[in-house]
C-alpha cells in the first residue's frame, strides 16, 4: 500500500478523540447560543436536546485536512502525490461552504430553494476544481464512456444527491454516524489499495470524526448532528472517488478501476441511497411534497412499529458493512462481483422494506414508538 496504515490509524484517532472533546463542549454550549432541537410533530423525540454536534467533526477534520494539504504543498507528507494539492484545497473550500449554510439553516431555515443554489454552486466547484467521472462501469453491460460534458453533469447530480440525501436520512440517535464511520473505513482501506492517499487520509478522518461523535449521540442522545454535519458528510463522501481519481494515475489498469469507482462509491452508502431513493419514489408517486421532512423513510417507519433507535441504528450499520464488502468485491474484480453488485442492494433493500411492511400490518401490544431523538 502507498499509504501506510498507521498514517491512517494515526488520522483516525486524531480525528475521534478531537471531535469528542469538541462535541462535549458543544452540549453545554448549545442552549447558549440557539442550538437546539425542539421536537415537533415530524420529530422521533420528545425532549428539547442539543444539535449542531456535526461542528465537532467538521472542525476535526477540515483542520486536519486542512494541514495535511499544507504540507502536501510543501512536500513533506508521505502520501505526497504531484498534483494534488489544488483538489484538496477545492474539497475543503467546497465542503466548508456546505457547512457554513448548513450551520445558518440549523440556526434560521434558509429554505429549500436557496440551500439547492449553494448546494450546486459547491458541486461545481468540486465537479470543475477536482474531477469529474468520465466513464462509469455497469455490472453484466461494461463500461460506459461519458465525455466531459456529460461526466460534469453526472458528477454534479450525484453531489447534490448525496448531500441531500445524508440530510434526510439523518432521523434518529446513532445512524448517521454509523454510516459514516462504516463508509469512512471502507474508503480509507480502498484508497490505500489504490494508492490515493488524499481520499484515504480524509476517509480515515471522517471515520474517526463519526466514531467520536457518537460517544455522545448513540441513543438515548445528548446531542444530534444537525444540517452542518449531515450535509458535510454527504458531500464529502461524494467528492472522497473524485479525490480518488486526482491520485491514482494513469497505469494500465487504471481506466478499468476509474470506471468502477463510481458503482464502489454508491455501495459504500447504499443503506442511506437505497432508502432515501425507495421514499423519494413513494411519495413522488403519492404526489407528496418530495422536499419537505417527514417521518416515511423505511427507518423512521421501523421506529415506529417499536424497534429502539439502537436497533435500528445498528441493523443499518450491518447493512452498511454487509454492502462495503460487496463495494471491495466489485473493486477487486472478486469472482461473481458483478452479480452481487447488483443482487445485494436491491435483494437487500427489498427485504426491508417486505419486513417493514408485515411489521406495520402485524399489529403488536408492544409496539410503540421509542422517543430517544430525532438528528443523530
């Protein structure tokens, strides 16, 4: 490996121990300065409880990052890569500014339309500043070429998806930091193997920022993420394969693992795109306003047959770990990649939702919603 694991074990724990401590702080600084989380009728909780604990870890791990591209200028980090230094600097630039009008949202709702605006100005900047995809490998059909044009596109959706996604997936105590932490390591193994140091150093950051968030968020939590850290950790885990392709080259084998990355990408977060894309459907079909929050995603639905939030959160980690193999299996040109590529997450995604659905239709004497807290 081109980046030696205890520089990613070093990054990870730096990472976790910053944002605990952070976080702790923020819980008594909260109710000081606006931060808090009142439930409403959309809301899984009951009781007033701090939010905006994502500005732990984006404190942690744009500061880390942030030295880390300054020293890459300088060229004395190990994972030293010619040419990088500019796309680092666009993520965190980008990232921060997702952030930063996340941050005013968590304090003052912007609305949906200006949050679209700055959500696809920092998509730009990352699709034009760092890389856009220009092919895309699809399981059984091959690879697809996309041109710059298109590529750009494709790259910028996929920003703005997944930012707003991790948003609206971010329901209930522990289960955007569980998906976090389990997306984080995957990339930062998988960018180690490839030789991308920029995308394995920032993913082992952000595992390790998730990991110490949740010291303090797993239900019953005394703090949630908020806007600030869900749509940070979106958007990051949509730049971490652009990063990827800024460092691994021009190898011969590299086209063919450049088209793969984004299918490796998807399958590291399928249990927040799976769910987050089966609820947009649903209620695009029902005619339901798409944008406005809810309480319909297969998640949410669980919680309230009478599953804790602990046990949601943890069935969603599984989830998580179960589709990042299947993610490294497709990476590595596994035997049978290509089916379960395909099979697990929809198979997966179907099953849940079949067991969510009996739940709901088997009424039971113990089923009652657990109130423990609504933004991890």
């Amino acid at each position: 490996m081109k980046v030696q694991l205890s520089i990613l074990l070093g990054a990870l724990m730096v990472a976790a121990f910053c944002t605990w401590a952070v976080v702790a702080g923020l819980i008594s600084l909260a109710p000081r300065i606006g931060l808090l989380d009142r439930p409403n009728e959309r809301s899984s909780h009951q009781r007033v409880t701090a939010r905006g604990g994502g500005i732990g870890f984006v404190l942690s791990v744009a500061l880390s990052f942030g030295a880390l591209v300054v020293m890459d200028a300088l060229g004395i980090w190990m994972g030293h890569t010619p040419g990088t230094r500019m796309p680092g600097a666009a993520y965190l630039g980008a990232a921060l500014f997702v952030a930063a009008v996340s941050l005013q949202d968590d304090l003052r709702s912007l609305g949906a339309g200006m949050r679209m605006i700055c959500h696809l100005s920092a998509a730009g900047i990352a699709a034009f500043a760092i890389t856009s995809f220009l092919a895309v490998a699809v399981p059984g059909w091959g690879e697809i070429g996309l041109g710059r044009a298109m590529g750009a596109g494709l790259t910028i959706v996929w920003i703005v998806g997944l930012t707003n996604v991790y948003n609206f997936m971010d329901g209930i105590d522990g289960i955007a930091g569980v998906q976090g932490a389990a997306a984080g390591l995957a990339w930062a193994w998988a960018g180690a193997w490839m030789g991308a140091p920029t995308a394995a150093v920032l993913a082992a950051l952000l595992a390790g920022g998730c990991l110490g968030f949740l010291v303090h968020n797993w239900s019953p939590a005394r703090i949630f993420m908020g806007d600030v850290g869900s749509a940070f950790l979106g958007f990051s885990f949509a730049a971490l394969p652009l990063l990827a392709l800024t460092n691994i080259g021009s190898g011969p084998a590299n086209p063919i693992l450049a088209a793969r990355l984004p299918l490796f990408s998807v399958l590291v977060v399928w249990p927040f795109i799976g769910d987050g894309l089966l609820t947009f459907v649903r209620r695009a079909l029902k005619r339901e306003p798409v944008w406005k929050a809810h309480r319909s995603h297969l998640y949410q639905r669980l919680v309230q047959t009478g599953w804790t939030h602990a046990r949601v959160s943890s069935l969603y980690g599984a989830w998580c770990v179960a589709c990042a193999l299947v993610g490294w299996a497709w990476l590595t040109h596994a035997p049978g990649a290509a089916v379960l590529a395909v099979g697990v997450p929809l198979l997966s995604l179907g099953a849940l939702l079949a067991f969510v659905t009996r739940r709901e239709r088997v009424p039971s004497s113990s089923a009652r919603t657990r109130t423990h807290g609504r933004n991890s």
